[in-house]
C-alpha cells in the first residue's frame, strides 16, 4: 500500500455533492483540485466527466456522508465502499421491486458491472481504520418503509448515497484508481433530523479524508 507521500505526490482529485460535507479538508489543502459535482447520479457523472477530460489524474477521492440501513452502524461512523450500484434503476409491479439487472433488460456482468455492482478493488481498501461496506446509490431519499425494506431485500446493502455509483461507473470506464469515502449521518427513513449526527459525520469524514 502507497504511502501518504506517495499519493500527495499523485495528481489527486477530491470531489464531494456539497461543500458543506467537505469544507474542513478544502480550508485546511488550498492547493488540492476540488469538485464539487452537486447533488445526484447525473449531476455527478456530468462534473466528473467534464472535469476528467480537461485534467488527467492519478487518483480520485470522492467523500460524503450517507445513511444506514441498520442501527449495527453507529452514526458518525466512517467507512470506505467497495461496491455500488444505481439502486433505483428496475421495475416495481404490485409493491415488488425488481432491479434492472435481474431482468432481461440488462446483462449484468457487462462492463464495468460484476454481477449488476461497480466494484472497486483497489489495495487501499485494506485500510485497517476505515471498514469496507457494500453501498448503494439512488436518486430520491425518503421515510417509505416499503422502499427501504425493497432496497434491503434486493441489494443487502450496508450504506446508501445520491452520488457514489456515479464515482464508481466514471472511475471503471475511465480506468482511474478510486476511492469513495462515507460517514453515516442518518439511518435510511428516518427524515426528522434532529435524530441525524450530521455534526459528527461530517467532523469524522474530514478527519479521515485529511488523514
């Protein structure tokens, strides 16, 4: 695995949907490339895509919070990703969801997907600190237990965000090393935000993307 030195030397992109998610990181490195993509799947791969044929980089770090889908995850917790997907892409007939890649629509090992997810093996998802969780991408948040329980049932995923499957596809296509970085904020549903640790998932995220 690189050292810190190895990837400061790199020609390293951070993006993120907000700045408000990664304002520490941007205050304390003036001089790293930042983009903020805005929020959402065709937001993220415009501004990626339109960034990455202007500047070549070694490597790109996308970071952000995200919400969980079990309470075995403590919120603030920080996790790296090493697999998306576009969750909401797929067909609901009578209350039952059916993503698009387990129907005849797609072929879900056409690259870049491996069995309908964008994996990312990368060696610094070894990272001792940071965790390696299964997430999903979708393009609407809600508080409907039935979406919830559709996405649990279909992916088994750990996390979910507006932007991640993005960073994984353009990053795949392109064959630039990557990195996506999530603090869970929320657990997924839950829309009263006085119960979210937005605070601490932001201040945790920066704290690991600096480090």
């Amino acid at each position: 695995m690189k050292g810190k030195h190895e990837i400061c030397n790199m020609q390293t992109l951070i993006i993120a949907a907000t700045e408000y998610e990664i304002h520490p990181f941007i205050a304390g490195n003036p001089g790293i490339d930042v983009l903020i993509t805005g929020v959402g799947v065709p937001s993220a791969i415009y501004h990626l895509q339109k960034r990455i044929q202007q500047m070549d980089y070694d490597f790109i770090i996308q970071a952000g919070i995200a919400g969980g889908f079990n309470t075995g995850i403590g919120l603030g917790q920080t996790f790296l990703v090493k697999q998306d997907c576009f969750a909401d892409i797929g067909i609901e007939e009578k209350e039952n969801y059916t993503p698009v890649f387990k129907t005849r629509l797609s072929d879900k090992d056409e690259f870049p997907f491996t069995n309908g997810w964008l994996i990312n093996t990368h060696e610094y998802l070894k990272n001792p600190d940071l965790p390696a969780v299964k997430a999903i991408t979708v393009n609407r948040l809600s508080d409907s237990g039935l979406q919830k329980q559709q996405f649990i049932t279909a992916f088994n995923a750990d996390i979910e965000s507006m932007e991640g499957a993005a960073l994984h596809y353009v990053c795949l296509q392109e064959s630039i090393p990557f990195l996506q970085i999530r603090s869970v904020s929320n657990y997924v549903g839950e829309r009263d935000k006085t119960k979210w640790k937005l605070k601490e998932a932001v201040d945790n995220l920066n704290r690991s993307l600096i480090k």
